[in-house]
C-alpha cells in the first residue's frame, strides 16, 4: 500500500454540534432521516459532582484489516492499495448485512435499496461513488478535504495520510485504535454502537 489515509479526532475542541454530520449528508445526498455516515456519540462518565462529557465524531475508521471486507461473501467491499481506503461497490453487494455485523464502529449503512453505504473520505458523492475513484490526493495536489473536516467548526477534525497526523499531534495526547482514527484529548471511556442504522 502506497499510503494509508485516516482521519484525527481531538475531543478537546468537538462541540457536539453536528456541523460534521450535517456536512456530509449534503456532500453525499443522504436525506435527513437517511443513513448517517457520520455521527455524534456522547460518551458519559462519571456522576454529578465528578462528572465528564465528551462528544465523538465517528465514521468508517478505514481499518488496516477492514472485518467487513473479510466477511463480505461477494468481494464488493475493497481496501484500496493507493491511499488504503475502504470502498464498496454497490452493484456487487447483495445486501446480507455481514459487514454491518462484522464492523466494531457500526460504519457500514443501509437505506431504501439495501446496498451497502459508508464514509469514503469524499472521493466522490453518493453511497458508492468511492469505487473506482482516483488515489486520494492532499490539497495542495488538487485534492479535496472531506466535507466533514472542511465544516469542523472546532476544527477537531482532520484527515490525511497517516503518518502525517501522526507527526502532528504529541504522544501524551494519543490512544490510537484498531481503526485508523489518531483519538486525542478527553480521558472518557468511548463505546461504540455496532448495529447498523
């Protein structure tokens, strides 16, 4: 693989505002009352006096060793070699949900034609315009930042390739995952809901 792009998430500067959300529903056409790509969880720890909130944007995590390709019995979900983003060709997927089933970050979707639809960093527009797309390139090669990032009004989000988000945030800020999401700031334990909406 050339290079692996994922995204950062710094829980000190999310807000909870969903302008993430929003962003990429009208990016990719996803109605409103659709399939939520990208969404808000509200981690909770603690009781009151000693109580803490923290507010976590999440989406396809693009992993290194995607479950959800390895469970797909029709090969419609790919891991790119280029920039190691995780696509689904929508005319091979027959709906079973075995991805749904199979992904700890509940990032694989389904809406009214039951074919599989996710997060593919803005490659293109719609539940399975990733496919077949171009590498994934940064700004200044004439590419373009993902809606979500681009509407971070807290700035909490970025994308890029890896190693590079990496190199920009300090070791004591960082757990990273299983997924390639770099999680900094807030010390609340996040659980993820798994089941597809």
């Amino acid at each position: 693989m050339t290079e692996q792009w994922g995204f950062y998430f710094d829980a000190e500067k999310c807000i909870g505002c969903h302008a993430c959300t929003v962003a990429c529903r009208v990016r990719n056409n996803v109605d409103a009352d659709g399939a939520k790509w990208r969404r808000i969880v509200h981690a909770e720890n603690g009781t009151f006096p000693d109580y803490e909130m923290a507010s976590v944007s999440i989406s396809c995590m693009h992993c290194e060793d995607p479950p959800c390709q390895t469970v797909c019995p029709t090969g419609a979900i790919e891991k790119r070699d280029e920039d190691g983003i995780v696509t689904v060709n929508q005319d091979k997927c027959i709906g079973c949900h075995y991805c749904a089933w199979a992904c700890p970050y509940g990032a694989p979707k389904f809406d009214g034609d039951n074919k599989m639809q996710k997060c593919h960093l803005c490659l293109g527009e719609g539940g399975g315009d990733g496919h077949g797309k171009p590498a994934k390139a940064k700004e200044e090669n004439g590419g373009t930042k993902p809606s979500c990032v681009d509407n971070c009004v807290g700035e909490a989000l970025k994308a890029g390739p890896m190693e590079e988000l990496t190199a920009e945030v300090t070791d004591g800020s960082v757990d990273n995952g299983q997924g390639n999401v770099i999680f900094g700031g807030s010390g609340v334990d996040i659980q993820f809901e798994t089941e597809s909406d």
